[in-house]
C-alpha cells in the first residue's frame, strides 16, 4: 500500500504543480487507505465552493491509483484539516435532523449530497434504533431522508 499512496502523491503533486498552484501533497497511510495532505499558499483555491478542487483531485487520484488499494480503502485529500471539520459539521447536522424527526414525526430530507456526505450521516445515526436512513435520488441530487422507524407493531 505505501508504494500506492507514493504513486498517489507523486500524481497529485505533478497535477498541482501543473495546474501553477503553490501546494504541496504528501502522503500518508491511514486506516481508510491513503491520506494525501495538502499543504501551501494557495490552500483556499482547494477549498472554494465547498472543497470542489479537493473532491474533483481526489476523485482523479482513486480513478487513477486507487483502484489498485484493498478493497474498502481509498485515497481521502486534505487540505487545512477540511475533512475533520465537514465531518464534525455533519454529524452535528445529522444530530439536528434526528431531533426534529422526532419532535415532529415528519421526514427530514438534506439537499444534494455526494455519497462521502450521505456516508457519514447514515453512519452517525446508524445506531438510533428509533429512526431510519436512506438515500434518495439519483446522480448529483441525491438526497439523504431521515424519518421515524415503523415499529413491527405498529403494522
């Protein structure tokens, strides 16, 4: 696996380099597969528009090298420790949706989110045994619904 992430980081660099950006990529193993930190002036270029830049290199590397990683792992870009901060933004939204869900006993449904998104909700309110999650949608508007369980007595 370290040569793939090596391979990961030589690509992005020669990508960012490319592109005239003043950043740089370095690789490291962690339990998901690769983690690519990125790191230079132009940090919030990556960032813009929700991370777009950050999502569409990563998107290139795993379609270039992470295919060859065991299955299950990937390679997850980083810049300015984004990733921890949307994931702590998500669950903290996912908690929010589970409340209203059950003062209101209405559906909550999140806009467009991509499945990295819709992964970490369901992930976060997979142990609720009073609520239910399941993507809807197809393609860029895929959606996230959280909404009450049906009990099995209630049928």
């Amino acid at each position: 696996m370290q040569e793939i992430c090596a391979k990961a980081e030589e690509l992005a660099n020669a990508i960012l380099r490319g592109a005239g950006f003043d950043l740089h990529a370095s690789a490291s193993q962690s339990d998901q597969g690769c983690l690519l930190s990125i790191d230079g002036a132009d940090n919030g270029l990556l960032l813009n528009q929700g991370g777009e830049l950050l999502d569409a290199l990563q998107q290139i590397l795993n379609q270039a090298v992470g295919r060859s990683l065991p299955k299950g792992q990937r390679i997850v870009c980083d810049a300015d420790n984004y990733r921890a901060a949307r994931e702590a933004e998500l669950r903290a939204m996912a908690h929010h949706a589970a409340r209203q869900v059950r003062s209101t006993g209405s559906a909550f449904i999140f806009g467009p989110m991509d499945g990295n998104e819709r992964r970490v909700i369901h992930l976060t309110l997979a142990d609720e045994p009073d609520l239910h999650t399941e993507s809807v949608g197809e393609g860029h508007a895929r959606r996230l619904r959280v909404s009450a369980k049906v009990s099995a007595s209630a049928s």
